[in-house]
C-alpha cells in the first residue's frame, strides 16, 4: 500500500496543475497516471487560453462572454472566479517558461475567438496545450513530486453510507499496468480526480483514445452525482476520416467557410449574421450539419475551411501545425486547397458536480477539468475556456485538498433541500447496473463498506476479485464488440441532433451493452501490460458515462446551448434554468434538478437571445 | 486464438465500379499538389484489398509468446489508413492481447514510435499506402522490449530529467506579479522547433552512440536542454549552468553528427544542428578568447 496526504489522478493539466498547488500547500501529495503526464490529451488542445490580460479588456467581458456562451446555464461563482483568476494563472505560466507565441514589444500574443467580445485568447502556436502540458509537468519534475506513471486507477475506496452526502473518500485502487499488481493508494487528506473526457463514448471524437471517462464513472458510481451531462460539444472543424481537430485558431485568423456551391453558409444561409464563422461552436455546427442535411454538403459529408487567403507567411507563422495535420491525416495541402471538416465530438460541458473549491459532495473527493462540472461552460463551452479552467480550478481543488482555506463555496453539491425530482419523463429501459447482484458479478464495482477503517484493504480485495473474474473466464464478449456498438450508437442517435425517439433508442442499445458486459472476458492471459484488461474495464466506465449523457438528452426537452432537440427547438427559461444531476443510487440512478446560480458579485446576468 | 487470418495476401481486389469510374470534380478538387496526387494514387491501388502485416510479439509470461515472432496479419485497407490504424484493427478484430502504446492517434502525444520497415516511425502519422508489403512492424531498437511493441522508457525519461528540465530564472519572479517577462519573436521563433518534442524516444532509438553508451543524454534530452538554453528568459548564468551539465562526459561530445536523429524525429526538429549549436556555444564559453 502507499501512502500520500493528497492523491491526484489523471496528470493532464488539471492534474498536474492541482498536484503542484497541494505541493506548495505543504501536503505530500503523488500523482497516479494510465499514461505517462506528457501523453496526456491536454497536449493536443490547441486554441489558447482566454485570459483578459490587455488595457481595455475586463475580467467582467470575459464572465459575461462566457455566460452568454453557456447559454445561462454557467453558475456565475465559477464563471466569475475563471475570468477573475485566468489573467494571473496564464502570466504564471509564462514565468514557468511557457513559449507563448509573442507581438513586436515581447509581449504575449492575443488573438480573437469564437463568442469573444475582445480579442483575449493567448496562444503558443496552434499547439498551445502540447506548451502548456509540458511546461507544467516540468514544474513536476522540478519540485520533485511523486509520478506514478502507468497506473490504472481503477475504482474510489469510498465508505458506503446510504446518503453519499455522509460519504467519505479514503484512497483509491489502481493497478500497474507493466506488472498487473494491484495496490491501494491511501489519501490522507484528498482524492483529486483530474481523468479528462469521455470521448471515447462516441465514435467521431477528436478525443484519444485514453478518454475514457473513468473519473465520471467512478466518482459517480462512488455516489457523487454527474452533472448537465447531455451537453456534448460538438467541434465545427474536425476531420472526417480521424476526427483529428483542426483548432478554432483557423477561423479566428480569418478562416472562411464553405458549401459545395461555394457559398460562405454562414453569412449567406443566415446562420450568424454578424459572427459568422466566429459564431460560438455549437452554431456552427448545427450550421455545417444543416447544409450537409439540405445537399449542400461535399460528398454530402462535410464542408470546406479555406485559409489560402490568409497567405503562406502567416498561416506558417501561426497555424503551422494545420498544416501538418492536414496534410499527415487527410493528405490535404492547406496552402493549395481548402481543407475537408466537419463536426466531431469534441468536449463534454458536464462531468462530476463540484463546488468552487473542486470538492463533490463526498468528502475527501474532489474533481477537476474536463470530468468536472463547476459550472463554468453551461449549455456550451467558449473556445479558449477549457485551458483556463484547467489552471484555474486544478489549483483550487489541489489547494482545498491539502488543506488551503479558500472561503465557504456558493454552489450547493450532491442530493439537498434546493433540488427538484425528476418526476415526470418515461424511461424506454431502466439505467443502471445490470445484473442482480451488484458485487458478485463480472460486472461489480461500487464502494464496499461503511467502516473507513479497513476501507481501502476491502476496496483492494474487492478490485483483485474482479480482476481475477475477468482473467479467468474462459469465453463470452469481447469489450471490443461492446465499445464499438456504444459508439456506433452514440454516434447516430445521441449527436448534433437529437429527437426523443433517437435518444431512447440509445438508450436501448445502451441497455444491451449492459446486459453483454455481464459477459465479458479478457481473452489475453497476461499480467504484463494487459491493455485488454485494462480497456475491458475502460468500457464498463464508457457505459456508465453514455448512459448518463443519453438521460440527460432525454428528459431535458428543450433546446440550450449544444443540446438540440427536435421536437422542443426553443430555450424554455422558465422550466430550464437548472442543471440536471443524475445519481447513480447503488445502480438505480436517479435524477434531480439544481437551480442554476446567474447571481454574479456585481450583477445578475439575466438571459437573453443567444445570437453571434 | 489463432492469428492467422483467413483471407490470403494474394486475393484480387474485388471490382468496384466507383473506383474505376472517372473522378468526380469534388474528389480532383480535394487533391492538390504532387504528393497528395501520389498519395492518392497509391490509396486507389489498395482500395478493396488487405494490407499485410507482420508484427513482433514477446510476452516474457505467456508461454509460446516468450520466444519473440512475428505474427502475419491481413487488415481490410481503407482510405487514409496509417501503421496504428493497421494494429489497432488487428488487436480489435483478430487478437485482443497485441499490445502496443497509443493515445492521441494525432502526433501529439507521442506513445506509438515503433520501427517500421527498418525505420523509427510514429505509428499514428505513418500512411500505410506509403510502405512496402509487408510491413514488419517492431518495438523500437535498442530499449529494453516489455511485451509486443512496448518498450521500457524509463531510461529515457531518466536522460530526460537528467538536463534539469524545467525553466529557471535568476531573479525568479514571484507568482503574483502580473507582468509577464518580455521575449522577442525572434527569439521564440529561436526556440520553436525545439519545443515541439513529445519524447516519442525514436531519436534516442535511432542514435548508434546511445546504443553504446547508456550514459549518453542523447538527442531529446540534449534537445530540451537546448530550449531552455536558447532562450532569452533564463539569462546569461543559467545558460552557463545548462552548458556544464551538457559539456559532461556523456553530453553533447559523443554526437558524432550522424544526423540519424534528424532524419527519424516526427516533429521535424534539427536535433543534430542543435546539438552542434550548443557544442559551439560551449566552445566559446570555454575559450575566453573568443
């Protein structure tokens, strides 16, 4: 067993970024890792970081920007605490060394974005995750902080109290993916989970394939709830044969899109008249799948992003990487001709429900970045918010969890008194676990035990159990079979558009996958670096994960920020101002509403028309 | 669980009419410049067939695995597919227990440099249409193999933490100043390519110094030194420490400027130019005359 006062999990940006503030805080704190840090998928974010750094910029612009693109349904606490504290993390990174790209005077580059007032997104290139990523596990490996790299965590040694409000979180399990031996991880004082997104739950995602969701499914199976998880942003310009992203940057430099009859659809079908290619990303997402929908699409399958006019000098300058992408996954050169995009999974706005502070409402649990739900994106996230966030509230979490006072949180966390319940939506099947007995099966997972005493040990136990279980099956389903149909599925009904029909049909083929998992086997008798394992364990995760987003599509009947459905195209203010909470109930998950906070320090943002 | 697959390497391509047929305007559009044009044409060849692939395996505890072998693949070729795509539809379709790195599947994060038809390649931005058949898939020389294409890279994270790689500053500004330090384009620009390393280990596989000297920093490591080194930020002393740790034994005069590093690095980095540049900058610092 090992033994750290603050145990971070994940080492992307948040994670490291919340493992260097318990640092500092004093705690003794280690990281446990799937991947090594650098491989993280931070590293491929490539935008910028918004930050109102300039004279003539405002951290008040950057909150009302970012709650006007959240729809209403950011809470203004985080959203105020992101654009107050982004401007400070972003010049600590430049004092960490980070190369950011740079204007005539020395100074850090600005340049515009999608849904911006100003132009405030800071930028190294267009691979400014990839600077940022390395920047930070550098201070890592200056402070000497402890790495376990290549370790699977694989479930929470959470006490097991019927009310996850008087839960408390003592450790984690993991196993070392080199060797296959299995060992607690006690946390003194935290567990920060910092496990990135569920993209994997889809089949077109500019995500890697180490996004699995692992934090959602774990937290939330551990009983904190998963929040607002049907808002899926979906990336204008991704790729279509890779879902490999080409960055909002392109557009922000002057982009321009394209249908096949040559029209700048933005503009000439109405779509954002003012914005135009620089509407937030959902617009023109639903914009490009539209043109596509009505035959303007090429190869009645994507649009065209030209940069041409932009000319070699500059796009060499600031989007170099483009043309590396395009050209090494499409085999398009984006100097001679436009380049082929579409939408593609992308970021997922929900995730675990914290507080300000990062914590759940099991104590000692706290979340951060992209499996975090603050809420800082609401309906829909700006480009250029996700690596702030990640600074901005990986800090606060690694802070609160060693031990930093950081002030009573405005957001309220898990089942209260100022939550509604979900009464009156029919369910096609019913979600959750699907075998009767919940830790005898292949399938078992869950916390095991009220007594925090010998909490971990038992937790331990169990996880060898289900190993075991898996490796000694002889045949069944492969998680192959399995991962691919929740994709597929995902995919085709729970996408850009979504009508309740679609959705409870996922839900369906969600429930099958379910039933198959029971029968699940890792066919690979290895101990050494058993991936099948280990993804055999990722698709319970991804289940778990695209059921929750599937429910939320479907109860939430109106249309706010990326979620879209058919038969309710109108923003319902009056019904929809709330976050939806899906709790995992020891397999029978159950819903509940939060009001949403727009209650900011100096104003009230009150909803208006969303239009770019 | 055979790996053998059934279909033969010698089956025809079967007819497919779209592909025969005249290029529809879209499609000549698409296309642009020679490369793509070959690229394409290769695609057209492949279209319909199987792509064969013999990939290293070695597991030192699965027995008939702990003798390393090939095993011979045939995956359905399809438009744009690359080296990783080819294994990962092995694993998923054929053999669950192949094992190899991969995460990003875009070159960034830099988990799947194999050895590919005798060369260091990133899996992920390797066309398969590229390489000759059949492609030998291997884990990269000169590491110690765990299982299939898994090497260990602790070693060469051990090189890499050896050149203190992280920024240092002399009068190391205090986190709550809002002031970022200035740096000139130029001298960002200096650093660009350098920065651009994702410690994919090819270079380090590629050198025939690091074979031999396992103390050797190696290209990646002399390569991060070099960001920091090069960069305005830091300051004349620090730059004097970075050189002192890189004019070591092991450090940047066992290069012997083969330029197998430069020509294997995914990212196109001049690691060999800049191991140069810090042995000339080593010179003058030692050489007070210059």
């Amino acid at each position: 067993m090992y033994e750290h006062d603050v145990i971070v999990v994940g080492a992307g940006g948040a994670g490291l970024r919340a493992a260097i503030a318990a640092h500092e805080a004093g705690a003794d704190v280690a990281m446990v890792t799937k991947l090594h840090p650098v491989r993280s998928h931070t590293g491929a974010a490539e935008g910028g970081i918004n930050a109102a750094l300039q004279e003539g910029d405002d951290w008040e612009l950057h909150a009302y920007d970012t709650m006007k693109g959240s729809d209403y349904l950011g809470d203004a606490p985080a959203v105020e605490t992101l654009a107050q504290d982004a401007p400070e993390e972003t010049i600590n990174l430049e004092h960490w060394g980070m190369p950011f790209s740079r204007e005539e005077d020395g100074r850090v580059s600005q340049r515009p974005f999608g849904g911006l007032s100003y132009p405030r997104t800071t930028y190294a290139g267009a691979e400014t995750g990839h600077h940022l990523l390395h920047t930070m596990y550098e201070q890592v490996v200056k402070r000497g902080i402890q790495v376990y790299d290549e370790w699977y965590v694989m479930n929470m040694a959470t006490t097991d109290e019927p009310d996850p409000n008087d839960r408390e979180c003592h450790g984690v399990v993991a196993y070392d993916v080199q060797s296959g031996k299995i060992e607690g991880f006690k946390a003194n004082q935290g567990v920060v989970l910092a496990t990135g997104g569920p993209g994997q739950a889809f089949d077109h995602t500019t995500n890697a394939v180490s996004c699995t969701g692992d934090g959602h499914a774990m937290a939330y199976r551990a009983g904190a709830p998963l929040e607002d998880m049907e808002f899926i942003q979906f990336h204008p310009t991704s790729l279509p044969s890779t879902g490999v992203l080409i960055s909002e940057g392109v557009r922000g430099e002057g982009g321009i899109l394209y249908n096949s009859e040559g029209e700048r659809f933005m503009f000439e079908h109405g779509y954002a008249n003012n914005s135009g290619e620089l509407a937030s990303r959902d617009v023109v997402a639903r914009a490009e799948l539209t043109e596509v929908d009505e035959g303007r699409g090429v190869e009645d399958e994507y649009v065209h992003l030209d940069m041409r006019h932009l000319g070699e000098d500059r796009i060499m300058d600031r989007l170099e990487n483009i043309l590396h992408l395009a050209e090494d996954f499409e085999g398009v050169d984006g100097l001679v001709e436009p380049m082929p995009v579409k939408p593609g999974q992308h970021y997922a706005m929900g995730g675990i429900e914290v507080d300000e502070n990062g914590q759940t409402c099991v104590d000692g649990l706290y979340a951060a970045g992209e499996c975090a739900c603050v809420s800082v994106h609401g309906g829909n996230r700006l480009g250029g918010n996700a690596l702030p966030e990640l600074i901005v509230f990986g800090k606060r979490a690694g802070r609160h969890a060693a031990g930093d006072d950081l002030g009573e949180p405005k957001i309220r966390t898990g089942y209260g008194d100022d939550v509604e319940d979900e009464t009156e939506t029919e369910l096609p099947v019913a979600p959750g676990e699907a075998g009767l007995d919940t830790t005898g099966g292949v399938a078992a997972d869950g916390g095991v035990t009220a007594d925090p005493e010998g909490i971990l040990e038992r937790t331990v136990e169990t996880a060898r159990e289900r190993v075991d279980r898996l490796m000694d099956k002889e045949d069944g389903v492969q998680h192959a079979e399995i991962r691919a149909k929740l994709q597929q599925a995902m995919t085709d009904y729970v996408n850009v558009f979504r009508t309740e029909e679609g959705v409870k049909k996922a839900l369906e083929i969600i429930r099958e996958c379910r039933q198959e998992y029971q029968d699940v086997y890792v066919d690979d008798p290895s101990r050494t670096f058993n991936t099948d394992l280990q993804q055999t364990i990722e698709t319970r995760n991804l289940i778990d994960v695209a059921e929750s987003i599937a429910l939320g599509a479907l109860v939430r009947d109106e249309f706010r920020g990326a979620h879209w459905r058919k038969e309710h195209q109108e923003r319902k203010d009056e019904e929809w101002l709330k976050h939806t909470l899906i709790s995992w109930d020891d397999g029978e998950p159950s819903i509940f509403y939060r009001p949403v906070i727009l209650e900011g320090q100096n104003k009230t943002y009150e909803p208006k028309e969303r239009s770019y | 669980m055979s790996t053998q697959q059934a279909e033969p390497e010698s089956q025809e391509a079967p007819e497919d009419p779209e592909m025969k047929g005249a290029e529809s305007p879209a499609a000549e559009q698409q296309k642009g410049g020679g490369m793509v044009d070959e690229q394409a044409e290769k695609e057209a060849e492949l279209e319909g067939e199987t792509v064969h692939i013999k990939v290293f395996r070695y597991d030192p505890e699965v027995e008939g695995k702990q003798e390393p072998r090939f095993d011979d693949f045939h995956v359905p070729f399809t438009k744009g597919m690359t080296v990783l795509d080819s294994v990962m539809y092995a694993r998923d379709e054929y053999d669950s227990s192949l094992t190899f790195r991969h995460s990003c599947r875009q070159a960034v994060c830099g988990s799947d440099a194999f050895f590919v038809n005798g060369k260091q390649r990133l899996g992920c931005k390797t066309q398969i249409s590229d390489l000759e058949q059949p492609v030998r898939i291997e884990p990269l020389p000169h590491q110690e193999v765990v299982k299939d294409l898994v090497v260990d890279m602790d070693h060469f994270y051990d090189q890499m933490h050896a050149v203190e790689p992280y920024f240092q500053d002399e009068d190391t500004p205090e986190t709550d100043a809002l002031e970022e330090q200035r740096q000139s384009p130029e001298n960002r620009e200096k650093i660009k390519m350098s920065s651009r390393c994702i410690w994919c280990g090819a270079c380090m596989s590629s050198c025939n110094i690091a074979a031999g000297d396992n103390e050797y920093l190696g290209p990646a490591a002399i390569n991060k030194a070099y960001k920091f080194a090069m960069d305005d930020r830091e300051g004349e002393e620090i730059k004097e420490h970075r050189l002192r740790i890189l004019e070591q034994e092991h450090g940047v005069w066992r290069c012997q400027t083969q330029f197998s590093c430069t020509e294997v690095c995914p990212k196109d980095i001049p690691l060999t130019e800049h191991i140069q540049e810090l042995k000339r900058e080593a010179v003058k610092k030692n050489l007070k005359f210059w």
